[in-house]
C-alpha cells in the first residue's frame, strides 16, 4: 500500500498537493506524480532555460533534477529528498512513465527528457559558447567524458572533478567549490546518480556561482563509452529499466523491481483516487 494512502489523508487533500504549482522558476506546465512536481517540457524547452540563466548570471545559482520513476520513488521513503525535488527550479521528466502520466493531466509530452541526450543536445546547440564543469563519475570517467565532449561538439570544459567515495570534510568541500568557481564555469554537470546528486546541489546551491547546475547522474558513463546504453527502440518505449537490469543486476534489481512496482502500484492508486474525485464533482 502506498505510503501517501497510509497517512489517511482525504481525497480532497490528495488532490490539492496534486494540484497546487510548485515554486519553480520556469513558466512551464507542471503537474504533480505522488507529491513530486514535474515540469512538462521538453528537450528543446530545457536548452533555451539553461541559456537564459547563464545570460542572466544572478548571484543564485538554478539546479535541475532530470528525475524518473526512481527519484519520485526515493522521495516517497525520504522526505528530504522530496524536500529537494520541490526545491528545484526544474524537474524534468526523464522516464516513459512520467511522460505517460503527463499525457494523462493533458499535457502533449512527445519524449522523455533523457539525462545523456539532454546534455548532448545543450553541447550540440551552443558549442564553444559556454564552459563547463563536470563533476562526479568514478576516477578518470569525467576527463574521458570531456574529451568525446570537446572531440564531438567542441565545447569548452573549464574542468573535472571526480569525487572520492565517501563524505568529505568542510575543508576538503569548500577547496572543490573554489576549484569550480576558479573556473568561471557557465553549467556545472553533476554525475553522482539519484537522489546523491539532487542533494548535492540542492546543498550547495547557497553557495555556487554558477549559473546553473544540472544533475545527469549515468550519462557520464554512458557518453563516454563506460557504459553500454539501451538501442533508441527500448529507450523510447519505456524498456531501457530492462536494459539496464541486465547489465548490472545487482546494483539496479531493488531499484526496478522493488522500487518499480512500488511506483506503479502508488501511481494507478493516486490516478484512481483523481478520476473518483471527478466522479463525485
């Protein structure tokens, strides 16, 4: 049983943290899954966001969380971390079930906002225009991945930073925050997987400079060639979970298999609580 269902709330409750907008700085439809706000955008709409922070340049850094079936399910055991999601200035639906579940609330969502794509279409579209730091992924992944970066798209990277395993002290933290402002970085791209990349920069945002901050958890791997990634037909059809589950099935089985069923039990509840609500209007 879902644990929103467990709370006892009213169907009426339900509905309003449904339907009330988060506090997001994009102008975007948004609907809710499970408590979380998803912003209804797509690729296209997300690149010409991130320009126009980085053009504005305010003293508050945005973050993105490019966020699937998983992360709404995180935020349903952890409330912090739901804490986060509300938080973000974007939360863009990278999954077929949240796509699906946009098309429900009456938004013509075509594709899912997929984490390597969108970091390969935003180094496509503006090239040398901008530098970037990447940040995350296991030893030597972040220089491999700027190199296929700058080979691909000539893009300009200001820098990498793989971060050791384990937490880090104050000091050890704040030397890797001046190592990125030194660099005058436009976009920070944070590889660290979901949810320890959304509180990464939900954590530091009071603190970067840069202008915006987007969480692309395996993308890092995939890009650079670490990782297999699933052919497009399984991608675009809501089956790369099986994909995935295969090549790493101890890393992912709880992740998919618990966590997806989870997600898909609590998401036909939370439709079928709505669809009754508009029976008894």
């Amino acid at each position: 049983m879902p644990a929103w269902f467990r709370e006892k709330r009213t169907t009426n409750q339900i509905a309003e943290q449904i339907f009330t907008p988060p506090r997001q700085a994009c102008a975007a439809g948004v609907f809710r899954v499970l408590g979380v706000p998803v912003n209804a955008v797509q690729i296209p709409e997300v690149v010409a966001q991130m320009e126009s922070w980085i053009s504005a340049r305010t003293a508050s850094s945005h973050f993105i969380a490019v966020t699937g079936m998983h992360g709404v399910t995180e935020a349903q055991h952890e409330p912090y971390f739901k804490e986060i999601l509300n938080s973000a200035d974007l939360v863009v639906p990278d999954g077929m079930p949240l796509v699906w579940l946009g098309r429900r609330h009456g938004f013509r969502l075509r594709r899912r906002v997929y984490g390597p794509e969108l970091m390969q279409s935003f180094c496509g579209v503006t090239g040398f225009k901008y530098r970037h730091f990447l940040y995350g992924g296991a030893p030597g992944v972040a220089p491999l991945l700027a190199d296929v970066l700058q080979r691909k798209y000539g893009v300009q990277i200001a820098g990498t930073y793989s971060p050791p395993f384990g937490p880090l002290s104050s000091n050890e933290d704040d030397e890797i925050i001046a190592l990125i402002h030194a660099t005058n970085a436009d976009v920070l791209w944070v590889g660290l997987s979901t949810p320890k990349q959304e509180r990464w920069m939900y954590e530091h945002r009071p603190k970067l400079r840069v202008p915006v901050a987007v969480g692309v958890g395996a993308a890092f791997d995939l890009i650079s060639g670490r990782s297999r990634q699933a052919p497009r037909w399984m991608r675009e059809h809501g089956l790369e979970w099986s994909f995935r589950l295969l090549q790493e099935p101890r890393r992912l089985w709880r992740r998919y298999l618990v966590y997806g069923s989870e997600f898909v039990w609590s998401a036909a509840f939370e439709l079928a609580s709505l669809s009754l609500r508009k029976l008894w209007r």
